[in-house]
C-alpha cells in the first residue's frame, strides 16, 4: 500500500532501526518506547487489521510469534516480555498495519499497551 507508514519503512522509504528481517517479517525499534525494550514486529505483507486476518494470511501471524520468541532468546529477556497489538481505532491502533509491539525490559504494569 503506497500511502502506509510501515510499508514504506519495509520497503526502506523511511529508516528505522532494524533489529529482525526475514522473507515474512520485519522487526525494528520503536521510535517512542514506552519500555527498554520496545520492538514492533509486522508482517510484510500488507494486512490493515486484526479482522482482516484469513486462512490466506494467518500463517505470517503465526509466524510473527516465532519471531517473538527468537528476538527474546536473541536480547536475553530472562524475566519475560509482553505482546500488544492494538485492534482499531477504539484500542490505540495509529497505523493500520497489523503490528505487534514486543516490551520487556521492566516490570510492566496493566496501564502500559
């Protein structure tokens, strides 16, 4: 999609600080973290949405959960790590492209997304 932030990052339009890249998946730093460790991880396909997931692309989702546990085998996050992903506009979702921010670093609290 030519208009999507994150699809103009994958396609290296716009810098980030990548710390994961495979054939499906693209991991980079998060430009305001609300952790130490503040990582998003999204598909390079182009879903919009959590609803717009399907029995075509759920398998990058899957796939996005690997990642998750590679990148913290990878950064040594012993003590455990959290997964978010904001569904819509309602939940915090900025960017509709599927995402999932990976936080670790400190004890995290309910309030942080």
């Amino acid at each position: 999609m030519s208009d999507c932030l994150f699809c103009k990052i994958i396609a290296g339009e716009i810098p980030s600080a990548k710390v994961y890249e495979d054939e499906l998946v693209y991991a980079f730093k998060d430009i305001n973290p609300i952790a130490p460790v503040h990582i998003l991880i999204i598909p390079k396909q182009h879903i919009s949405k959590l609803e717009d997931v399907n029995a075509e692309n759920s398998a990058v989702i899957s796939h996005i959960f690997e990642v998750a546990a590679i990148l913290s085998k990878q950064l040594g996050l012993k003590n455990g790590f959290r997964i978010v992903s904001n569904c819509g506009e309602d939940a915090g979702q900025t960017v509709f492209h599927i995402h999932f921010h990976l936080l670790a670093g400190r004890k995290l609290g309910w309030e942080e997304q």
